[in-house]
C-alpha cells in the first residue's frame, strides 16, 4: 500500500503498471477506483468500483469536487494504490 501525494506521483504509478487505488473514507471504509492516464489525451480514465461508473477527466478536473474526490484525496492524505 502506497500513499500518493501528488498528480505527478501519481501518473508516474499507472506508468509503472499500478491502477488500483482506492480512497479512505472514515470508519475504514474504502472507495476502490481502477484509474489510467493517457499522455496523448492528457486525460485520467476512471471506474469507480462502488457502482461500475466510469469517468475521462483532465488534470483541473481531477481535482474539482464536483467531478470526483480524487484529487481532494491526494491533498489530504487519503489516496492509496492496493500495491
């Protein structure tokens, strides 16, 4: 399990082969999210696990609320890869 902290950490993981990551919610509960990166779109390509939603967003997006948690989580702390 591996904490990400930045944007750039984590497109360095997906390069890597790393694509399940999940959220820490309180009382330890998890939001699970398989996310890819693509350099040529410069896009972020989601499934949230919870309920089977999928998501193509750029790097402002990732981190605006209205769009998802993802980048709300990586300034707090509460980003994790599985691996």
């Amino acid at each position: 399990m591996t904490q990400v902290t930045t944007s750039a950490q984590l497109r360095k993981m997906i390069e890597e082969g790393v694509h399940d990551y999940f959220i820490q919610l309180n009382f330890g509960l998890r939001s699970s999210k398989q996310i890819d990166y693509s350099p040529e779109t410069e896009k972020y390509y989601i499934l949230n696990e919870i309920d089977d939603t999928e998501q193509e967003l750029d790097e402002k997006q990732l981190f605006d609320r209205v769009f998802t948690n993802i980048g709300y989580a990586i300034q707090n702390g509460a980003l994790y890869s599985y691996e």
